[in-house]
C-alpha cells in the first residue's frame, strides 16, 4: 500500500516544475567544473569514449580489431546478440553428503550447502566443475556452524530440510524451491534456473502484496516491487530521481509477505540485473552476464533474522568512532588554509556543534593523492592540530587514481611494485581523471593493497582522522574501465568485466585495512562512494551526488533505508544537496532529517551557492543550529543504535515495515522512519508545507515535544522550526546536554526520559574512540519498563562491563503523568520528585551508582 500523504499546506506550494532538473548542472557550476578540470583533462575526457570503444573492440574475442580510434568510431553501434537461456533439465542424479546436496542434471549442475539452519547456498556450475566459490563478499572471519539435514525421496523429487529451511527440489526439469519451517513459501521456482550465454539465471514466484528491499544505492521509493534494475556500479556525475544503476550495487535482495520475511542474496560482482515484476508481474528474474549464479536464500521470520543471517556471512560494522556521529561540515572544497580557519571560527563563533570538517580535491597538489598543495596548505600539521584544539577533526578525499607524472612518488612507486591495471597485451591501461591521465591501482592484488594502505601514513601523521574514499567505481571521465581491462583476482585472474563491481569494494578493503595497521588501537572512519556486498566490513556510505531539491530531500529518506537493509547501517545523504542551489527553507527542512540520519554532513558542490547553516539568515540559522544541538543530545541512543548495528546488523535507520512486519500500510512507507529501537520521525518534505499526516503502527507512542499519548493516524502540526517526532512506549531515551563537539563528553549528568509503558531499551558507553571494546571494554545497560498492576511504572536497570561511563548522576524524566505521584520508591527506599503540570513529567535525579529499580505508584 502507498504510504499516506501530507496534508494541511499552509504556505503556497512550490509547483515541481520549478525544481532544476536533477541530474544535471546549471550552466555556472559547469564553467567552474571545467575550470577546475583544466584544458588537457578537458580533451581527455571527449577523447576517452573512443579509446574505451578502441580497446573493448581491439580485445573482443573473435573479432578484428580496429585500426585507429575511427574505427573504434564505427564500433559504437556493435551491440551483442541476446544470450538464450539454457534450462538445466531433467534431474538425473544426486547425492548428499553431510549439509550438502549435489545435483546432475542434463545441462548441468547444482550444489545446495546448509551453511546454517537459516542459510542455503545454492551453487550452479559446469558437469563436475565443485571448486569452492571465491568471494570477496564475504567475512573471511566468518564460521558457520553446518545444520543436520535431513532428506526425503518421492517420485516428483527431493525434500532436504533443516530446523528452519526446507528446499524442494523437482525432478523434471529440475528446479528448487524454498520454505520456511512451517512450510510457508519463500522462494517458490518459476522458471527455474540455467545457464545464459557466459552467464546464469534465476526466477522464482512473486506473491501479491510481497513487497521487496535492498539492492544497495537505488534512486527509487522504498518498495522496489516492479522495477527492474541494474547491477553495474558507475558514476552518473549527479543523478535524478529513477536513475539506475549508481554508484553502490549489493545485490541483496529483502522481501517481506504477510508479516514473514527472507532473504536473496546474489554473489557475484560483474554486470547483472533482477527483474522484481517488471516484465511479468508474478516473477521475480536475475540475470549474470558473466561468471556463475551463486545464491543464497536466508529464512526469517523477521528482516532483522535476515539481515543477522546476511551480516553473519558478509561481516558487520566496526564500531564507529562517537565523533563521527556528529555534524560535519564539507564542500568542494575548502581552501587555502585561511578559508578552513576562518570556517572552524565561524561554526565556533556562531555556537554551531560540529565535530569535523572535510577537505575535498583542492587540498591536493594537481590532484595527486596522498600530497598536500604546499601553497594551499603550506604546513598541514599545525592547521590540523589547531582544529583539534578546538574540537575540530579533519576528514580528507582520497580517489584512486594516480596521475601518470614520472618523479610523483606514488606514481613511480607504483610502476616499480607493478601495481597498476594493464590491458591483455601487457600494456598499462590509462584514463583521464582530476589529474589528467591516469593509471589505476589492481585491489584484487594483495601487494598492491598492502602498498596502498601505507601510503596513509603521512596523512595520518599529519593529524588527519578520517578518510573518504572518492571515484571508485572507478569513475573515468568520458566513461568507466573497459572491461578486458586485466586484474590479479587474487592470482585467479580476471577480466574488470567480470569483477567489475568489487573495485571500490577492494579499494575501501586496502584502505581499511593500512589504517587499522598504522593506528591499530584508534577507530579511523573510512567513507566510500562505491561498493559491494561486505563494504560494511571496511567502511560506511553517502548516497552520492545528490541535488538541492525537494525531490531529493524525499529519495534520500528510501536510500537511506535500503541501503541499511543491505547490510550498510551507516549511511546519510548530503544535506541540503551536493549539485544545485538550496534555499533556506529546503535546508532546514532538510537538516531535521539529517539530525536523525546515521551519518550527518552538510555537503554541497563547486560553483553552488553556499549553504552553511548561516548563509540564510533568520529564522533559518536558528532552525539548524536547533536540531544539530537535538543530534548532539541523543548521541548516547545514536551511539547505543550503532552498537546494534556493529553487534547484529540491524539498521541504525529503519523502515516501519522492519518493526511493524504484520501492518501490510507499512510495507511501502518511505515518507517516515525509525532512528533506533524508539524514535519515529515524519519529515516534512515539501515546501510551504506546515502540517502533515502521521502513521503510528502498534501504539501508543508519545508526541516528542508535548508528550501526549498518540496512536493510529493523527494530524501533526510543523511550523518550520519543527518535525513531527515519537517517541514509542515503554522507552528510557538517554540524552545529553547541548555539546559543541564530542570531545566534551561525557557530561556528569545523563538525562533519562522515560515513556511509560511496557518495553525494554539498551545504553551502550565505552570510551568513543579506541578499539579497547573488543577486549570487553564496554558497559551494556538495560532498562526494562513495566506497568505495574493496579496502576503505576517500575523502571529496572541491568548493567553489565566494567567500563565506567563517567556519569556521575542521572536525571530521571517521567513523561505523560496525569497527575503528581503518590509515591517515587528507589530500590525500595521513598525519594522525592519535582512535579510539572504543564509538561506532565515528573523529575528526580540519583547518582549513578548501582541502583537497579525505581517505582512510581
């Protein structure tokens, strides 16, 4: 079902037509960009389309090659007959041995492994081609523990089941089909599976009302059903609402039908794409173009069972570092060094909380990664640690690319450890990027990661403390790579066609991985515009390239949560948009959500107007500086929300439908979302709008700002200063004071609010920046809210680790009280609390200590 709509405008409504048209420039950011770009960058990037078509047709497989870049020219119209499917047909043998299942048939062969009760692999291969699949996808740490299976015959086929998964399997023509343990259908067989030209395919049954999620970096709403879409990650240099494919392709797919969830996750990195009912509304259909289908079907009931199944293959989140839940302030770009300082004074002046700021290309020497333009920023080191002084970190753009300039060190470096991409005849592969032409590092060599991930080193040094990894799929201006491009694939082998999918994934992995070498005890975030299923392991994502319009102030909410149910819980759009002009209104409406976004960065482009929080005025200044203060003063349940995330894959950002699996009105509901266990938001996401209609599934819930006990659909005022917001019942929501930046925490007292009502919540504290908390250094608190009998709440608190947070007091707020209590027992003994009639709260506050229950009768 659609989600509702807003109501009550109470301002003019700007028609759609006078948005720019996203995915596009305007005419002054494209002077500056060219600017920027330079005039040999300029031409190489007109020229590239005919060398990419050059090369693709040069190293075709049966085909001759073409004699100059004309007759590349003349190739661009070559397009490659369609592939026909070949089924695999009758089932004519199978054996079981353990957890796994082999199957012969007349075309080919299927291997099914129960790598868990909940996990089924399901492997198509040649006639007795059983190598062990490779993939960078998933957790190389990773140990499932093999279930029994059981197996049964009949005439039609083969049933093998375990605890949770049962697999049937037809014998004429062989297809499988998948079922839960009641025996509810989770992936029954349509066509089938079979081979397809160089590649695979796989269909199965679609159900009415089955709504489906995931898939990564997607511009459409949140219930992909009846969309097609690609896999193929690329650079679309700004994109517009229903643009595919973009920069990011998990091909992991979450479907949801009468309250039972599972999961289908597609292993492999080269081009693909799923038809979720497009061509047949009842079918669900993935197609590989190269390589091998290698599926994974995951059993409920609920999406966080599947996304615990998905993240125990593929790895979860590292802990994040507390300061990267703050606001961040970026553009492209800030500098010299004067622009940067004077920035950090305003943001101080102006008492804006912030905890980092971001340098884009221009910080760089020619665009040289890993240098510093000594005019620009002639002494690197002390401007960054006079940031830190003032509670300011740095967070610098790293891209792939390394400029063919012999005597830049990393270029040399790279020719000499043979660390750069070549073409089949030995030849170094370039192309035009920021720099000029470039040459580009092979991840899939485990060298050349381990040289990459050094080269942080002097940035490191230089008192950098984050990093962003940019351009990475591998965006090539005038194109992408080609894909007879070669890579080591681990000494495997391997077209970039192939694994085409996988580079930002291994450039993020190199990253990762020399960051956690060079500063082993210390959380280095690392941020990524590509990836693949696992990026989770190595780093987080922004959605991109994004436009100043209200459009994309709605697509950034659905992004946002299809990216978390494809394992990447931290993620955020640029607020207030990357290309485009923003308004004031756009960017404090814009700003609320990004308050409740996992990851919060007012980032915008060259040649746009600026757009931080001051640029507007009043009341707008006022507005964002408010709901960046809201962020810092529930950090601790951000922070406590990306501990889950870390601990079991669950999203930091939810869609309802997550929480709610049996209410079919949440399915398609992408204009609201959960941040956390207990916060409902319900942004306001069009102009002159000063109301809206609000959902709230399985009540009650608490109106945030006046307390009140809602449920059900309500009308919700919002003036501008202001976002519909709830808080769910039976919730002990921590909040801090007002902080400038992470580095003034811990505060000596914690505000607990709590929401009568039944239900349990979760505060997790360690120390926000090392990695001491994989030794145990932690504290987890639970709080158990109840409703006693015959009236009244008791609160009771578990705490478990023996880090010590720093709070030195709590203060307890209880919200929605009709009237003062009787009675405030502390572990039994009677305390007093200060009542307010006009807020409904009641208030007391007690050192942190080890008390354990608090009764109000």
């Amino acid at each position: 079902m659609s989600p509702s709509p807003e109501t009550m405008p109470q301002g003019p409504e700007e028609p759609a037509a006078t948005e720019p048209a996203a995915g596009s420039f305007s005419l002054k950011q494209l002077a500056d960009i060219a600017r920027s770009l330079g005039l040999r960058a300029g031409v190489g990037r007109l020229i590239y389309p005919l060398r990419r078509r050059y090369y693709e047709a040069r190293f075709r497989p049966g085909e001759a090659a073409p004699r100059s870049l004309a007759g590349a020219a003349r190739t661009l119209l070559y397009s490659p007959d369609e592939p026909d499917d070949r089924p695999l047909g009758r089932l004519l043998d199978h054996h079981l041995d353990g957890h796994r299942l082999d199957l012969v048939c007349e075309n080919g062969a299927v291997r099914l492994e129960f790598l868990a009760a909940g996990i089924a692999r399901l492997r198509l291969v040649g006639p007795g081609d059983h190598a062990p699949p490779f993939s960078y996808a998933l957790d190389p740490d990773a140990r499932p523990e093999p279930p029994p299976v059981e197996l049964a015959e009949s005439a039609a086929g083969l049933e093998v089941r375990t605890a949770l998964l049962t697999c049937r399997v037809a014998r004429d023509p062989c297809r499988t089909s998948f079922y839960d343990a009641e025996g509810n259908p989770l992936a029954e067989a349509a066509e089938g599976l079979g081979f397809r030209g160089q590649g695979a395919y796989y269909s199965h049954r679609l159900r009415e009302a089955e709504a489906l999620y995931g898939l990564g970096e997607k511009a459409f709403g949140l219930n992909l059903r009846g969309l097609r879409l690609e896999m193929w990650n690329c650079d679309p240099e700004s994109y517009a609402p229903g643009q595919d494919p973009l920069y990011a392709s998990i091909p992991m797919l979450v479907a949801l039908r009468d309250g039972r969830a599972c999961g289908l996750f597609f292993d492999n990195p080269g081009a693909a794409r799923l038809d979720l009912g497009r061509a047949r509304a009842d079918t669900l259909r993935y197609e590989a173009d190269t390589g091998e289908l290698c599926a994974y079907v995951m059993a409920g009931p609920g999406i966080a069972d599947v996304l615990e199944r998905y993240t125990a293959l593929t790895g979860r989140m590292p802990l994040p570092p507390r300061w990267l839940l703050g606001y961040h302030q970026s553009r492209w770009s800030y500098y010299p060094e004067d622009r940067v300082r004077e920035l950090a004074a305003e943001l101080r002046e102006r008492r804006i909380p912030c905890d980092a700021i971001h340098l884009d290309i221009h910080y760089m020497d020619g665009y040289r990664v890993f240098t510093w333009d000594p005019e620009r920023f002639p002494n690197p080191a002390a401007l960054l640690a006079d940031l830190r002084r003032q509670g300011l970190r740095t967070v610098c753009i790293v891209d792939p690319g390394v400029k063919v300039d012999p005597g830049y060190a990393v270029h040399d470096e790279g020719l000499a450890r043979d660390a750069f991409c070549r073409l089949p005849d030995g030849s170094l592969f370039q192309g035009p990027v920021w720099p000029g032409l470039c040459y580009f590092p092979d991840f899939t060599a485990a060298s050349v990661r381990r040289w990459w991930g050094e080269l942080y080193r002097p940035l490191l040094e230089a008192g950098v403390s984050g990093f962003w990894n940019d351009m990475n799929e591998p965006a090539i201006f005038g194109g992408g790579m080609p894909g007879v491009v070669q890579h080591s694939y681990e000494g495997r082998g391997a077209s970039h066609g192939e694994v085409h999918n996988v580079y930002g994934l291994q450039m993020a992995r190199a990253s990762a991985e020399g960051l956690r070498r060079l500063a082993s005890n210390e959380r280095i975030p690392l941020i990524s515009r590509s990836g693949y299923a696992g990026l989770q392991r190595h780093a987080m994502i922004w959605t991109g390239d994004n436009h100043s319009t209200w459009a994309h102030l709605r697509l950034g909410v659905s992004m946002c949560l299809n990216l978390g149910l494809s394992g990447l819980a931290l993620c955020g759009p640029d607020v207030g948009g990357f290309a485009g002009d923003c308004g004031g209104e756009l960017l404090a409406r814009w700003t609320q959500v990004g308050a409740l976004t996992p990851f919060f960065r007012n980032h915008a482009a060259l040649g746009t107007t600026p757009q931080e929080i001051w640029r507007f005025g009043e009341p707008y200044e006022s507005i964002c500086r408010r709901w960046i203060e809201l962020r810092y003063r529930l950090l601790p349940y951000i922070y406590t929300a990306a501990w889950q995330a870390a601990r079991s894959g669950l999203p930091m950002m939810r869609p309802l439908a997550l929480a709610f699996p049996g209410d079919l009105r949440t399915y398609s509901l992408d204009d609201q979302f959960l941040l956390g266990d207990s916060l409902l938001a319900a942004p306001v996401m069009r102009p002159g709008r000063r109301g809206r209609r609000v959902y709230l599934p399985g009540g009650p819930w608490y109106d945030f700002w006046t307390g009140r006990l809602l449920g059900g659909e309500v009308e919700a005022d919002a003036p501008l200063e202001s976002m519909p917001l709830y808080v769910r019942a039976g919730t002990v929501l921590p909040m801090g004071p007002v902080m400038q930046h992470t580095g003034e925490w811990p505060p000596e007292t914690l505000g607990l609010h709590v929401y009568p009502g039944d239900g349990e919540s979760w505060l997790y504290d360690d120390d926000g920046h090392s990695t001491d908390y994989r030794a145990g250094h932690f504290q987890v608190t639970r709080f158990a809210c109840a409703r006693l009998p015959g009236g009244g709440l008791a609160l009771r608190r578990e705490t478990e680790g023996p880090f010590d947070p720093g709070y030195r007091r709590f203060e307890l707020t209880f919200h929605g009280l009709e009237a003062s209590p009787g009675r405030v027992l502390l572990d039994g003994e009677p305390v007093e609390a200060a009542f307010d009639a006009g807020s409904s709260t009641a208030t007391l506050t007690v050192d942190a200590g080890t008390w354990s229950t608090v009764e109000i009768r």
